[in-house]
C-alpha cells in the first residue's frame, strides 16, 4: 500500500488514510523492522511536495515517530527547515518545529540554535509553543545549549514578543496572521525557566518575586517586579508549585509564603484558587487559624456545579482532616449535602471525611447514610470507607455496636479481597481496643469463614481466633468452626486451623478437659493428606504435652523484624560460600516485640492509603537506592527526635538502616576490614549544622568490635560552587579520649549542590575492654571552585581554594555502645541476672519540667529498647518504665527506672541495671550520669 506514496500526482486522501494506520500500528505497540522503517520513511517525505494542509500535519506526525527506528532521517532536515521559513503557513512551522527537534541529534542542535531562539520569542503562540514544549524536550540530553535560551524563554513568559517587533519568522506585526489569545505560551516558558534553573534556588527565587511583587513595594500580585503579570492560569498553578518548593524550606520565608498563598486561594481562578489552597494545607506546622483561608475557600468550592471542582476540594479537605479535623469542621454541613452527590467518588470522599471530623452524636446518622451507597461504589472506594470506619472506631468505642453492625454487614456483600481485608482488619481492630465487644466480634469473624472464598482472608481470621479465643469465657464455641475447616478447606487453611487449635491447647486459661480435647482433633489430623498438616499437628501434639516448649513457642510475645530476616535470607540464598559454611543461624537476625510489629503494619497501612487520597506511588525501595542510602537513611529519621524513642515500630526500621549502611560501609576497603557489619549503629542523626546553613551536616556513628566509625552526611546548598577533598577533622576537647586513636580518613572527592556524600572518620579502641567516651571538636574541611553558570562544570584554570567551617561538637556517649534491642520475658532475665549484676542510683533531675520529657531525654541517652507504655507515662506524678538491649551486640542487659515528679523540684528518677556483664551495668548508670 505504501506505493501510493509514490504516485503521481499524489493524491492527499488516499495518502492520509495510509499515515493513520501506520501511526495506529505504531501507537499501539507493533513492532517494525529497522530497513523496513526506513524504506517508509524516506517515502514519506515525497509527501513534502503536495501543499495539502491536513496531508502535510500526518506527515509531520509520521515522521516523528518513524524517526527513532529509521536510519539516517537527518537526510530530511531540508524539508523541515524548509518549512519553517517566513512564507509558510503557521502550522506548517509550528509542526516542523516539533518534528525537527525530535529528529536532530544533540551534536548539530547548535545548527538549528538560532531559528529556535528565534520561535521562542515569536509573535505567534503556537510557533512560540512549539519551539518552548521542544526545548524543554531537548533539555534532557543537551543542557548545556538550551540553557543559553533563558532569555528569550524569559520574554517569552513576559510576554513582550506578543506585541513588538517584527518576527524572525515573518513580516511586520500582524501581516497575514491570525492573531491569538492563547496564554498557553507562558506555561511552557515557565517550565522552562525553571527546568533551566531548578538546581539554582536564588534564581527560582528571583522568577517567583517577579510575579509576585516582592521585588518592589507595589502589591503581591503582578504590581512588581517589573511590570510582569501571568494571564495563564496553568503558569499560575505552576508558579504556587515552585514557590512553595523554594520557600517551604526556609523557616525566614514562611510568613510571606503564607500570606502569598493566601492571595492567591482569592484569585479569580478556580484551578489558581485550589492550587493555592491545596498548598496552604500541605504546609506543616500551620494552626487551625492560619488555614482558615484556604478551609474558606475549599467550602464555597463544595458547591461548585462543576464535579472536577467539587471533587478536587472534598478530597483535599479529607486529606486535610487528617491532621486538622477541628479546622475542616466548619464544612461538616455542606459536605453532608454532598452524601447524596451524582458523583460517587464525591460521596465517598465526604462520608469519610465527615467520619473523621464528625461528633459521637452524628455517627449513627453518617452510618445510616453510608450503608445506601456501598453497593454503588467501587471497591477501590469502599476500601477507604473501612478504613475510615476503623479509625472511627478507636476516637468513639461507645458506639461499637453501631460499627460492628455496618462492618459486618458490608461483609456479607460482594467484594474484591483487598476490600473484605480491610473490612476483617476493621474488626479485629474493634475487638482488640474495645474488650466489650470481642466475643461478638469474633463471632462475626466465626460466621464470614464458614462461606469465605479467599484463603488469605480465612488465614488471617484463624490466626486472630487462635490469639484471642482462649481467652474469652467460651473457648469451644470457637473450636467448633475452626475444626470445621480442617474437615472442609483446602491445604493452607487447614495448616492454619490446625495451629489455631494449638494455641487454644496451649493456652494457661484452659482447663485439663479442654486440653484432652484440643489434643483428641489435632491426633485426628495426623492422617490428613497434606504434608504440612500433619507435621502441624504432630508439632502441636508434642508442644501441648510440654509445658516448657509451650511457653517457648506459643507464649512468647516477640517476633524477627521481617525486613532484616528477608534480607539475611537473600544474602544466605545468593552466597554459596555461606550456605556450604553451614546452615542460616537465626542468631543475628533482631527480635522485635508483636506490639512493635502491629504498629509498624499500622504505619505501612496509613501510609498506603495516603497514597491512595493523594494519587501518589508507594514503592518499595530499590536495592541501589538502598546501596546508597547513607545520607538517605539518615534522613529517615526527623532532626531532634531522641534515639530509638520514637514509636514502637520505629526499631524494625533501625534494624534495616544498620543493615543499609552496612552494606555502604563494605564498599568502602579502608572500613570494609573491621568487619562485616558494624555490632551498633545511630538509629537517628545528629545534626552538627543548622537545617538552613550553607553546608548541612549531619552525624551517624557505627560501633564494630574494635573501631569506631564516624559518618559525616554532607550537603552543599551553594549552587554557584563545587567542593572537592571535602573531609572532616576531629579533635578531642579533653583527655577521655586517649584511648581513641584515629586509623583512617575517607574523605567526599566531590561533592555538588544539592546531592548528598558521605566522608568517614574511623577511630580504633587500644583496649577492647574498655569503651571510652568523648566530645569531639569538629571542622569541615574542602577545596572550594567556582562552576560556570553557562556548563554546570568547573571554570577552567580554577585550582580552587582551600576552606572550612566550624560544626557543633560530635558526642560519642556509652548509649552508642548499646544495641537497642526487644528482649521477650524481660521480667523473668531480670530475675535470672540476680542483684549480684546490679547498679542502682537515684538521680535528682530538677531541670526537667514533666516526666515524658525526663524518660525521652533517659531513653535517647541509653540507647535501649522501651517496652510496652515505657514512653507514655499515665500519670503525671509518678512512673515506671523498663528498657532492654545488647551491650555491644552481645550481652544482654536490663534497665528499670522509677520516676516521681514534684512541681517546684522537678524529677527524681531511680535508676537500676543489670547485665550479664557486671561491669556494663555500671557503665549504663554512668551514661545517665
């Protein structure tokens, strides 16, 4: 067919017929032979010679995309130049213009510069357009030549070239044109601008003040900075956005970027007057008073008869609600008039939000509306209604039957899995935090197995009765439908019914006659055909025969951190040296509590189902990202928060960070011969510099048997230099650390704006019995040069110079000795240690106002594990917290403290340890003191 490209005359119909089925081949993912896309190629361009508007726009669109499989389609720059010279037609140029920055390679686009210099700032907004969205296109593998068009990109965003001059391209203004009022060209030189000066913070700084007017006195909008204003309101949209990102970080500017987001959330735009609004909610550390604006205009948006408008302001106040459910309230009745929208997305997001700022009086009036709309919705939607339920659940257990009777009820309707998981995990959650409710709970969860068609969902219910069942008043109702699945289900859910029976034989509460039972059905499952089934039972047999083995497998509160396992099982597979040393050693895989699990599981879900709100990824990171993660890492963890004290779930990601920098630290020969993974590092980093400095700086120290590392994330915010051999002396401020001596300095090679290194500073202990303590002096040391504007790279002939900068003084405390670590029975090792192995001392600590400020500061200087409540103190008089950990990795150790809180005389804490180290309990009491 491609032969009619050849007739003559060319016959533009035909001709247009063939080019869209080859464009629908090549849209649609077929795959075409290199020679064979050549050949139609350079057929296509005998296509040039008919003057047929609509033939010459397939052509361009052809040739684009036949362009990165052909050969040798420089050969049809001609034509194209051709095209864009002043006796053309408009379209002609602005769709040569597209097609010839698609086709030119890197190396020639200097050639072309100055015919796209001259579209940029073209009077006509599709010429102007088209040669901006090609710039921006270019940007990605010829930086260097489209950052000389920042000027004409600026006029063209200021819009000068609109209404003076004449054009390159043409004759006098307005000859034999047609004249637009398209904004759309300041978009695309915005986006420019600023891909051209994203990684130069005063220059993004300089492009918002000048259509904002903080350049002059003359007003926040269009009346400074020159004169310039935006009449587009996507360049307005996309100026909140850089805005936000160039001040969000500086706390100086965050009066004047509240008040900037604040005209603009008045501006005449809708999509101008969300953006802003959108922003102002996404800014931390703002009261309910300061984002009363943009609540204000959210509100007025809820009865907008546009449902994007509608849509785009219900989600951001249910993202909103999250944080600031006092200030979102003001729109409970007007997002109430909203249950019953057209739109059910709209309708879900209002009942979930008004479940998170509603009253305990106005529950069962939401609960009734939500059950009319359930079947109506997807089941992406009505994932998030449960979650919004579960969360309800928690703020109003009064209303707990109200809850139970919805959940289970949209149980019985059909549903995908992740929307019954959410449902079965919505009531667990009610039955473990509101004990009134448990056996109905259950009973509900009872019901759902005897007919559930996915087997994950009846593993996780019969796992969950196996936990909690023995404990209610009548354990065989519950036995009854767990045997049922052994008798009806497949091999997994009954592997999974045979240890739920376990733990009802296992259970202290269980009387000897439920015992005998239990143990008559699990002999029953010895003849099942599955493997894993009868190995089950055969290992259930034996450990409810022993009361040793049940409280070593059945009661035992803690668990691996699944992250860190995973990862040595990887590493085990992928080494073959080591799976023929030996089989896996589960000895240096941490133990977490099931507390500590359940609330870091808690985290992933809320965290997922943010996403889900805000239309963002959650991805898991890659293993280079991973392999990189040193300053990344260190970022995890917020500045100021105190070491391993942070939440519960907290400490399953220490364990996985320790096992990221180890494996940054292996790269590195000089640290890679102290060992294979440090014994203790940083859960969280110091900052030696403030956050707004121009060199951040901050502190994570790895603990080996005999070495102690210093790492030194590194940040330059100066995007006019380059620092090179940046590296970091320290010295001792006393004598306490002659026992310290420096062995190795790894210092950044270089290190740009804005993209983090680490330099390394090692130290090894004389004596290994002994762990000294030391406040380090600490100096950044580098090679300064100048980049130049024009490459990005170095001036030429700049040796540099050399330069510093203090920092905050680096503490190596005894905590940093200590492996935080979750030890279960703590009570029972404490007894075994024995007061032989004790260290006790009363502390009267009158600088501190409040106890939870007192065990936060104790907790970050010991470096341990709190257990259960440690953290959050019930009274504010008085309180007793336990700590566990490993002294260097190895010796299990134990602190108690007791806590009394007097106002005028502060705290007075007792202090007890013990170790099966002796000597360590010393040195834990001394790290208090």
């Amino acid at each position: 067919e491609a032969r009619v490209f050849n007739q003559t005359p060319i016959r533009p119909r035909q001709s247009r017929l063939l080019l869209a089925k080859i464009l629908f081949l090549l849209y649609r993912g077929d795959s075409m032979a290199t020679a064979e896309a050549t050949n139609l190629f350079f057929s296509i361009t005998k296509l040039f010679q008919c003057k047929d508007m609509s033939l010459r726009q397939m052509v361009y669109l052809t040739i684009r995309e036949l362009s990165t499989i052909s050969e040798d389609v420089i050969m049809v720059t001609s034509s194209l130049m051709k095209d864009m010279q002043p006796k053309s037609e408009i379209t002609y140029r602005a769709n040569a213009i597209r097609a010839l920055c698609k086709i030119v390679d890197p190396s020639m686009l200097s050639g072309i510069e100055r015919f796209l210099k001259a579209a940029i700032v073209e009077k006509s907004p599709s010429i102007a357009s088209a040669a901006l969205v090609s710039a921006a296109h270019l940007f990605q593998d010829a930086k260097d030549v489209v950052r000389r068009w920042g000027n004409e990109a600026n006029e063209a965003l200021n819009g000068k070239a609109l209404s003076q001059g004449a054009s390159f391209f043409g004759g006098a203004s307005g000859a034999g044109q047609v004249v637009s009022t398209s904004n759309i060209v300041q978009y695309h030189a915005m986006g420019l601008l600023y891909a051209i000066r994203q990684h130069d913070r005063m220059a993004v700084l300089k492009l918002v003040n000048t259509f904002t007017g903080q350049s002059k006195s003359s007003g926040w909008m269009g009346g400074g900075g020159g004169g310039a204003t935006l009449r587009s309101n996507m360049a307005h949209v996309l100026l909140i956005r850089y805005a936000v990102e160039v001040m969000e970080g500086d706390p100086s500017r965050a009066s004047q970027l509240h008040e900037l987001l604040k005209e603009w959330v008045r501006h005449r735009s809708d999509m101008v007057s969300l953006e802003a609004a959108r922003a102002m909610c996404q800014l931390p550390g703002l009261n309910s008073k300061q984002l009363t604006p943009a609540v204000n205009a959210l509100q007025v948006f809820l009865s907008s008869p546009r449902p994007t408008v509608r849509f785009a302001a219900i989600r951001t106040l249910n993202m909103l609600a999250r944080t600031h459910p006092e200030a979102v309230q003001p729109c409970n009745v007007d997002m109430e008039g909203l249950i019953t929208d057209s739109n059910r997305s709209v309708a879900t997001f209002a009942i979930t939000t008004l479940l998170k700022t509603g009253n305990e009086a106005s529950v069962d009036r939401l609960m009734k509306q939500m059950q009319g709309f359930m079947a109506e919705i997807s089941d992406e939607f009505k994932t998030i209604v449960a979650e919004a339920v579960r969360s309800l659940c928690r703020k109003f257990p009064a209303k707990h039957g109200v809850f139970l009777a919805f959940l289970s009820g949209v149980l019985r309707d059909e549903g995908g899995l992740e929307f019954k998981w959410a449902v079965i995990e919505a009531i667990i959650d009610l039955a473990k935090h509101v004990p009134e409710c448990k056996e109905a709970a259950l009973a509900h969860l009872c019901e759902f197995i005897e007919d559930c068609e996915f087997t994950k969902l009846s593993v996780r219910v019969l796992h969950f009765l196996g936990e909690e069942g023995p404990q209610t008043a009548r354990p065989t109702m519950y036995i009854r439908h767990i045997y049922n699945r052994v008798v009806l289900e497949n091999a997994v859910v009954r592997a999974a019914a045979v240890s739920a029976l376990a733990k009802f034989g296992a259970a202290t509460a269980a009387d000897p006659s439920l015992q005998q039972s239990v143990r008559v059905l699990l002999r029953r499952c010895l003849d099942d055909r599955e493997d894993e089934v009868r190995d089950r039972a055969a290992w259930a047999l034996r450990m409810t025969g022993d009361t040793a083995m049940r409280g070593k497998y059945v009661r035992d509160d803690s668990t691996f951190a699944l992250a860190v396992l995973e990862r040595k099982l990887v590493e085990y597979c992928a080494n073959p040296a080591a799976a023929a040393a030996g089989q896996f050693s589960f000895d240096g895989i941490p133990r977490i509590s099931r507390a500590q699990e359940e609330e870091m599981r808690d985290r992933v879900r809320v965290e997922a189902m943010d996403a889900v709100l805000t239309g963002s990824a959650v991805s898991a990171p890659s293993k280079q990202a991973a392999a990189a993660a040193g300053a990344d890492a260190a970022a995890a963890a917020a500045p100021g928060t105190p070491t391993t004290a942070g939440t519960a779930g907290g400490f399953a990601d220490a364990f996985e960070r320790q096992a990221q920098y180890a494996e940054k630290l292996n790269a590195i020969p000089e640290l890679a011969a102290f060992g294979a993974q440090p014994l203790v590092s940083s859960c969280a980093a110091a900052d030696l510099t403030e956050a707004e400095t121009e060199y951040v700086v901050r502190c994570i120290k790895h603990i080996y048997a005999g070495h102690v590392v210093f790492q030194f994330d590194v940040t330059n915010t100066i995007p006019e230099q380059i620092m090179e051999q940046v590296e970091v002396a320290m010295e001792p401020e006393d004598d306490s650390a002659a026992e310290l001596q420096p062995v190795v300095v790894v210092p950044i090679p270089e290190l740009r704006c804005n993209e983090p290194g680490s330099a390394y500073v090692a130290f090894e202990r004389a004596d290994a019995a002994e762990f000294p303590t030391a406040t380090f002096g600490c100096t950044l040391k580098f090679v300064v040069k100048e980049i130049d504007p024009a490459t990005g790279e170095p001036m030429e002939g700049d040796d540099g110079f050399e330069d510093e900068y203090s920092l905050e003084a680096a503490d190596l405390g005894a905590g940093d000795y200590m492996l935080a670590t979750y030890i279960p029975d703590s009570h029972a090792l404490w007894e075994a240690l024995g007061a032989d192995s004790e260290a006790v001392e009363v502390f009267a600590l009158a600088a501190f106002d409040g106890i939870e400020a007192c065990i936060t500061s104790v907790a970050a200087l010991l470096g341990m594990c709190p257990l259960d409540g440690a953290l959050r103190p019930k009274s504010k008089a008085a309180h007793q917290a336990v700590f566990t950990g490993k002294w260097m990795g190895a010796a299990k150790t134990v602190a108690r403290t007791r806590m009394t809180f007097q106002k005028g005389s502060g705290v007075t804490m007792e202090l007890a340890v013990r170790s099966e180290d002796p000597s360590v309990s010393q040195l834990v009491v001394a790290a208090v003191a």
